[in-house]
C-alpha cells in the first residue's frame, strides 16, 4: 500500500510545470568570414580534436561567409585550415575558442604564412 502511495506520488510530481525548458535549444550560429588576399582559390576547412570539416571554397581574391557546423563550435578550440588548390603550402590558425553568436575571421594574405585569424562578438 505504501508503495503505491509513494509511486503514485512521484508520477504527479512532474507534472503541472507548465513551462518549456531551456536546456537543448540551439544558440546563435557561429559565422566564419573568409578574406582571401591570395591569388589561389583556397579549401576551408575546420579542424578539431584531430577531425576535419569542410567550409567550402574562397576563390582567389575574394570573400565567402560560411556557418560552423554546430559541433564544432560546441566542443572547445578549433583551428582553420586554408589548403590552396594545386599549391604546396596551406594555412593552419592557430587555437581559437568560440560561442554561439560569434564571428570568425580569417584573413588569407598573399603571403599565407602570415595570415591572421580573430574572433567577434556580433
């Protein structure tokens, strides 16, 4: 008898609350912004805890928006890597931490090896 006073109490408990949980809603997508100042189209890509994303291609002298994918900027530090079409040579950044919300920029020089990489709040 007891028991089943005890588990119809515990059935109840969790109903009534009425409202929705915050736990489980996605945040703001993370934006990464590529200026490509080189004269190759290069391949962006994210790299993280020894996986590899694909962004998508910058083509020589221009610029591309991409979106993280959500696992990425959810588990910690990532790098870029910008790797040229039919060149030697690619870009790796170096460690950055990102949230929700934010933006990524890599700047792609003429010169790779001196590239630069940053990250804005929105």
């Amino acid at each position: 008898m007891r028991l089943a006073l005890v588990l119809a109490a515990l059935g109840t408990a969790g109903c009534g609350g009425g409202g929705t949980p915050s736990l489980g809603k996605p945040g703001p997508p993370v934006s990464v912004h590529v200026a490509n100042d080189h004269f190759s189209d290069v391949t962006v890509y994210v790299v993280q805890s020894g996986m590899r994303w694909r962004l998508g291609m910058v083509t020589g002298l221009s610029r591309q928006r991409f979106t993280l994918p959500r696992v990425a900027h959810d588990a910690g530090d990532l790098r870029l890597l910008a790797d040229p079409v039919g060149g030697a040579y690619g870009y790796l950044s170096p460690a950055v931490r990102v949230h929700a919300g934010e933006t990524v920029d890599l700047r792609l020089h003429a010169e790779l090896s001196m590239s630069s990489v940053s990250v804005w709040d929105r």
